[in-house]
C-alpha cells in the first residue's frame, strides 16, 4: 500500500512535527514505508477556477508550478494523509490550495455516488483518505466539522472508508494517540 | 449590537465579477441598497484594504462557490486575516453554491462559515446554500430566467431580515436550496457543457486521458 502525507504543517512547528514524525511510524510499521511531501516552501497558485484540467488539457492543469508534481503522486496513492493546522473546522489554506489544484483527478461529468452527484475518478481507483488536523486549543465544533469535512472529500474522491482526528497543541502525544485517529476507518 | 447601516459582500471566486458568486452577492447587495443600507461587494483579493473594508462594514457576506468541499483557499486566508485583525462586533453570513445538484453538499462549508464567525466574535445570521451552481451565471440575475425565481425570492427575503440583523429562517434557507431541476436532466445539461467545451477546445478523443503514470509518481 502506498501511504502519502501531504504535511501543511510548517517545518518550524515542532509540536507538528514531533506528531508527523509519530504519524510516519505508525502509518510505515509493517510496510513501506509512507512518502512525505512538505507542502512549506513550494510555489503553488490558486486554483484560478478555468476547467482547464477538464477541457484544455484533459488530467493536468493549465498552470505551470509545482502543483501537478504533487498531484502526480496523490493520483497513485492508496492512502493520501492530510496533515495541517485545523482553520474553522477545515484545511489550512496551503493545503487546501493543493485539494484545489487536484480536480484533474477526477473526469469533468457526474454519476450518483451514496445518493449524490459526484465526479468519478479518471484514474479508476479507490482512495482512503485520513485527516489528522492540529487544533490551537480544545475545539469541540472545529474538531466535529474537519471530520466532516474528511468525509465529504472522501466522497468526492470516491473514497471507501476515511478516518479522521484531531490534536490538540501542547497535548502529550504518542504512537496510541495516532494510532487511535488512523485505525478507525469509517465506511462512508 | 448597533443597527446595521452598511455591508461589505466579500466574494470568493477567483473570476471575481465574471462569477456567479459576485452576482449572488450583488443582487443581495442591490436589495440591501433598496432597504436604506450601503452595500459593497469586493473581492477577498487583493487584500491590502480588506480589514479597512471589513472594519467599516456593520454586515459582513460571505459568497462564494464551493471548491473542493469548502471554502476556497483564497478566501480562506482572507478570512484568517479578518480574524487576526479584530475588525471589531459584526454581524455576519453566507451564501454558497456549488455545482452539484444538491445543495447539502454545502453545508459542511457554511459551518465553517459559522466557526469563522464565531472565532471573528461576529454575530452569526446563517448561511444559504444553493446547489445546481451551473445554472447561475454572471448575468444580473434580474434578468434570468424563470427557474431563477425562487433564487431571487429568497435573496429579497434574505436581504429583508439581514437588514433587521435577523437571522436566516429556515423557511428561506430551504426555498434558495431547492434544486429545480430533476437529476438526471441537471446532471445530462451539465455533461453535454462539458462536451462542448471539449469538442470546441479540439480534446474530445481526450476526456479520459491519464497523463500520469504510477511509476512516475513515486
């Protein structure tokens, strides 16, 4: 199983860091071992909103940086961990701007998918996705909604099961404690 | 809480005034207008006069479309600097569409509408979501066609109660959301779209394309 973790975290932040690196141990016991893409530092646009990667340049998109790279590897991915700071119950704009960016993935048309409108996948696979958000402090609705929010993407991503989690900054935490987010798969 | 005098409508579309977001929002603010309160509609970029815009504002919108399942990025860090910048007591709200048919697949986005609201200290008024986004256009919606009725309908309600500082009923949040047209035709009209674009770009034969390869990607 390829494992990717898409870290939106700063490399400066070491309770994030000390988590990320517990996360890879976990997610690569028994197996390969996961790839890390460090989201700081690399130069990625907004997503201008052209359908360009449905209708110009069917699977990639229009704009040249280093996006497509990272979209390049989410698309083979069986497992593709987010890992970033939660922003009012969601993604952190850095990573999000990488969620955006990766729309090629899925093909322009709709099909009904657990009873809504969803694209399917071009590359005809299945993900599972996990979210692992860092709260600034105990958040009860910030956490309640990014495991919502993990569970909407893994419909559009035509995900299977999904897990999500939270930690707190300044929590202790250990390998239970991340194991305790990405053991519980939830169907969708 | 003082009486709302002026609103600011910040739009997240990345086409600024050629979305349909922009024109949600101006409708709503040329309703706002009619009920005796000045309204601006900007976009979040750039964002070098944004706090100045949001702290004048007694009523701040939020339109946008849903990207990716949420609020686009773009906005997003707008919204972070309206938060670190305590633009002070407002009142706030939202309009979300998506291109969808069905308009719950917002409503993830407009909680986290509410908890930027709530992290803001602003007083929250309720979000509306609109599904079937492909049927909205940058046109004034004004002049659109009579599917778009319940749509302007419930923005005249909406800018009715958010001129009282009222909150959204639940009542015109289900008349914005109601999708008017059965799936199979919204989802049919939105893949012949997409078909035409392809065939105009001269990429028919390459809907399918998979540029990518596994061995590459590793």
């Amino acid at each position: 199983m390829q494992t990717l973790i898409l870290n939106g975290c700063s490399l400066s932040d070491e309770f994030a860091q000390s988590a990320l690196s517990l996360v890879t141990a976990s997610l690569g016991e028994g197996g390969d071992p996961p790839q890390v893409i460090n989201l700081e530092g690399l130069r990625i646009a907004d997503c201008n909103g052209c359908f360009g990667c449905w209708t110009r340049t069917p699977g990639e998109c229009v704009i040249h940086d280093d996006a497509p790279a990272v979209t390049a590897k989410l698309a083979f991915a069986d497992r593709i961990v987010f890992f970033c700071p939660v922003v009012f119950g969601g993604f952190d704009p850095v990573l999000k701007r990488v969620i955006e960016r990766s729309i090629s993935l899925l093909l322009p048309y709709m099909r009904v998918y657990h009873g809504e409108l969803h694209h399917p996948p071009r590359y005809n696979r299945e993900y599972e996705l996990c979210g692992i958000g860092i709260l600034g402090r105990p958040d009860p609705e910030g956490a309640a909604c990014f495991r919502e929010r993990l569970r909407r993407l893994s419909l559009n991503y035509n995900g299977r099961r999904f897990s999500a989690g939270t930690l707190v900054r300044g929590e202790t935490v250990d390998a239970d404690r991340i194991r305790a987010i990405i053991d519980v798969r939830e169907e969708l | 809480m003082k009486k709302i005098e002026s609103a600011l409508i910040l739009c997240g579309s990345p086409k600024r005034k050629q979305s349909a977001s922009f024109e949600l929002g101006s409708y709503l603010a040329r309703r706002l207008e009619a009920a005796g309160i000045k309204a601006i509609v900007r976009s979040c970029a750039p964002r070098d006069t944004l706090l100045a815009d949001v702290t004048a504002a007694d009523l701040l919108v939020l339109s946008f479309p849903l990207y990716a399942d949420g609020i686009p990025a773009r906005l997003k860090e707008a919204l972070m600097q309206i938060v670190a910048g305590q633009p002070g007591p407002k009142y706030c709200a939202a309009l979300v569409q998506c291109g969808f048919l069905e308009s719950a697949q917002n409503d993830t986005a407009i909680e986290m509408c509410r908890l930027f609201a709530r992290d803001a200290g602003f007083v929250w008024l309720g979000g509306l979501g609109r599904g079937a986004g492909g049927m909205l256009s940058a046109k004034p919606l004004e002049q659109s066609p009579p599917p778009m009725r319940a749509t302007r309908e419930a923005l005249d309600l909406a800018a009715e109660l958010l001129s009282r500082g009222e909150p959204f009923t639940a009542e015109i949040k289900q008349v914005f959301r109601v999708p008017p047209l059965p799936r199979w035709l919204y989802a049919g009209a939105s893949e012949i779209g997409f078909l035409l674009q392809l065939i105009r770009n001269g990429k028919l034969l390459s809907l399918f394309r998979k540029p990518y390869r596994s061995d590459t990607a590793r």
